[in-house]
C-alpha cells in the first residue's frame, strides 16, 4: 500500500510533527512498509490461539497491604482553613 504524499503531510501534521521536504519521501516509504507490514499480519490465521496480556508469562509480583504509616489526616486537618465532614473546603474555581 503506497501512501500518497498529501497523506503523509497530514499524518504528520495531526502527530503535530514538523517534515521539511526533503524527508517526506522517507516518511512515505517506511509509513507505507509499515501498513503493508499490517496487511501481511491479517492474513495469518491466528484461529486456536489464546490472546496474551505480556508476550512472556510473567507473573506480576504482589506485595501485602499492609498499613505502613499511621492515620495523620485529624493532625493535618486541625491545621487547614476550613474543614467539613472530614473533608477539605476550598475555593470554588470553575463556574
């Protein structure tokens, strides 16, 4: 699939990306590999095959949850200008 150049200007200028003349040939050649490259992938049968979250089978480490630092919020909230129900006032900022 070869991209026209038109479509690679406005790839780039939605990516926000500045292309001087010179690379937009380049950039229309690997962008193009890149979609025939996807095009090749959605001809592999993939029936039978499990989806996988992490292309390795590692386990995520988990720790306990445990409370590791004591409850300061009383503490801190003797000290804030307003408190209501456990809950810090503040100006409203948005109309």
């Amino acid at each position: 699939m070869s991209l026209p150049k038109e479509e690679v200007e406005k790839i780039a200028h939605l990516a926000r990306i500045s292309l001087s003349v010179q690379d937009i040939p380049l950039y229309t050649r690997h962008l193009s590999d890149i979609l025939d490259f996807v095009e090749q992938m959605k001809s592999v049968d993939t029936t039978g095959i499990t989806p996988m979250a992490h292309p390795l089978d590692a386990l995520a480490r988990l720790r306990a949850d445990v409370v590791s630092e004591t409850n300061l919020c009383s503490h801190f909230q003797t000290i804030a200008p307003q408190v209501e129900a456990g809950l810090y006032l503040v100006p409203k900022v948005i109309e």
